[in-house]
C-alpha cells in the first residue's frame, strides 16, 4: 500500500469478496478477514487516503463496514444488517445495478462462460432489492458504474436504474455529482456548481427532472471551464454521458 501511495494513488481499494466476473471466485465469499481490512483503513488513513472495497457477498461487505472503509461497491447481498451498519458507520453504496442487464444480453449473444452467466443470475436482482432497500433506510448513495464490464459511454444508463430501485431524479443526478464527491472527500474541490470549484458541466436537451434518461443524451461538456465538446446541432456528443 506504501507503494501505491507513494506512486500517487489517491483511494486504495481492496477486493474483500469474489466477483461475478473473475472465473474460480464466488461473489458471496470472503476473501480478507476483519483484521486484514482494517489494517488495510488503518494505513491508508496514515496517509489521508480512503480504502473503497469490491465486496458483493454479505459477510464481506460487514467485515469492511466494521473495518472502516469509505465505500462498499456492488454489494450484491446486501443485507439488513449490513445496510444498518452502513447507516451507523456513515459509509458509502456504490453500486452498478444496470450491469446485471447488460452482462445477460451481451454475455449471452456472445457466448460468455456458463460460470459469470450463472453467478450474474443469481446476484442481478438481489443486488437491485438490496439497493432498494439501502435507498429507503437513507444509506449514503454514491453513483457507481463499472464500465469498462459495458462501453465507457454508457455510464449514464445507471442513472435510470437508480430511480427506478428508490431515488427521485435530483438524487440521482446528485449521486453522480455532488454526493460522489462527498465520497472521496472532495466536495470543496468538485461537485456543485459554486463559487471555487472546478466547472465541470454537462448540458443536455430537455429536463432531467422530469425524464432522467435525458442525462444519456449529452450535447456539450465543460471540464474545468473549457468546452471539450460542443454540438450546435443537438447532435449528442459521442460517448460524452457523465
């Protein structure tokens, strides 16, 4: 981990469970005891870092709570223990509940192994359930995507998903602005549109508000108050989706 910090890594994650998509893992094992992730938060916070955590499986994702980390990714089993040590830790949801969708249509045309089809089954709509539930106990939500398993270009798909699992569209639109950056500690440097933060904007055609998927169809970018793309024509920018 020392490396890693001193090579400029500003979070360090661990893998506290198995994964849908690595071949001999299963989602719902533990891969790090209790000890081991809280040695893991113990050091990163030395340094002013946070310790995100791949966890899918239940025990897992309570094991890295009780250990400290700042976020908790995918938790596809999700638990109502673990959603109230979540709420009592303060610690961050950074799920990806489209992916599920994605990996049975595109792994299935394209003949992806039986194995990540199989644990993708069973681990879609419990992952979802258990966003929902987290939702409604008032869990910190920050957005999450995981592209690269689907097209960067695509991340904003999530944001649909997320309203239809519990989130109005303004906490939607806030888990991937605002909120995310509460997550990493860095609401004062990006987030918001506020006097001092860096200008990172989208504009798109209609209302979010009012039709979330609008924020699929990007018509210009600012980062850091430069345009990086711009469509007069209302033309979305290609792969511009936040």
């Amino acid at each position: 981990m020392r490396e890693l910090i001193a090579r400029g890594a500003d979070v360090i994650k661990v893998i506290a469970t198995g994964a849908v998509l690595t071949a001999g893992t299963e989602p719902g094992a533990s891969e790090y005891s209790e000890v081991e992730l809280k040695a893991a938060v113990d050091e990163a916070a030395l340094h002013g870092r946070f310790v995100a955590t791949h966890a899918h499986g239940s025990e897992g994702i309570k094991r890295a709570i009780r250990a400290g980390v700042r976020t908790v990714e995918h938790a596809s089993y999700l638990d109502d223990e673990a959603i109230a040590l979540m709420k009592q830790h303060g610690t961050w949801l950074v799920a990806d509940i489209y992916n599920g969708d994605y990996i049975s249509e595109v792994g299935t045309r394209d003949g992806w192994p039986e194995e990540i089809l199989r644990k993708n089954r069973e681990t879609t709509q419990t992952q979802r359930d258990g966003f929902a539930k987290a939702v409604k106990a008032g869990v910190n939500i920050a957005f999450g995507t995981d592209a690269g398993i689907f097209p960067h270009g695509d991340n904003a798909r999530q944001l649909a998903y997320a309203v239809r699992y519990g989130l109005t569209p303004m906490q939607a639109l806030r888990s991937a602005s605002y909120d995310s950056a509460r997550a990493l500690g860095r609401e004062q440097d990006f987030g918001a549109l506020d006097v001092g933060l860096s200008a990172d904007m989208v504009a798109v055609a209609g209302d979010p508000l009012a039709d979330i998927d609008q924020m699929r169809a990007v018509h210009a970018v600012m980062k850091a108050g430069v345009v990086q793309c711009q469509q007069a024509t209302f033309t979305p920018c290609r792969n511009a989706s936040p």
